[in-house]
C-alpha cells in the first residue's frame, strides 16, 4: 500500500493544512528543480519524462510523482515519517500527510 507526501515550499511556517494554497507556498519552476533539491539529500534521485522516479532507484525506495495539477508541490511514498521529518529540515520544506491531516515541517 502506498502513503503519499505531498512536499511544498512554504513561504513561511504554516499553522495548519487548510493554509496550503498559492499565496502560501514557493512553486518548483521545473521537474529538474525538484530533482536537484531531492539530490541534495539523495544524490541518485531519477525521475522519468512522465514525472516518476525514486529516491533510491536500487531499493525502489522514496516513490516521487511530481504534480501534474500545476499546484508547484511532488508526492513522495514509501518513507518513513522519521524520513520525511529529515527531507523536511535539510530542504527547508514542509510535507501534508493527508491520510492523518497533519503537516510535518523542518525544525
């Protein structure tokens, strides 16, 4: 089963999810954008033409599918909170857990 993150730039520290939207987030410019700043943590970070790759291509481990829905965020699977908190605070960004409605933000 897959547990999705959805990962943005905040333009500041969010209080609660409900404060997601355009205003409140720092859109990626591009797919390379966020595969840069996935490199930055997990340097052998792929992603397809179509927007899909891992992490960890060995292990198949971090999913990433980047938004095609032009909201400037990625999804990742297949982590660990403890992993998502580490994403978060070396990238200075913040995760929506929407399966617990709770955000997971750098420290």
């Amino acid at each position: 089963m897959s547990y999705d993150y959805m990962f943005l730039r905040p333009t500041r520290r969010l209080v609660s999810h409900e404060e997601i939207d355009e205003a409140g987030i720092i859109p990626f410019t591009s797919n390379e954008d966020i595969l840069a700043l996935s490199r930055k943590v997990y340097p052998d970070a792929v992603v397809d033409a179509e927007g899909f790759g891992y992490l960890d291509p060995v292990r198949h481990r971090g999913s990433i599918h980047l938004s095609d829905d032009g909201f400037f965020v990625f999804y990742l699977a297949h982590l660990s909170p403890e992993e998502v908190q580490v994403l978060c605070t070396r990238l200075g960004l913040a995760a929506f857990d929407g399966q617990k409605m709770e955000l997971i933000q750098a420290e």
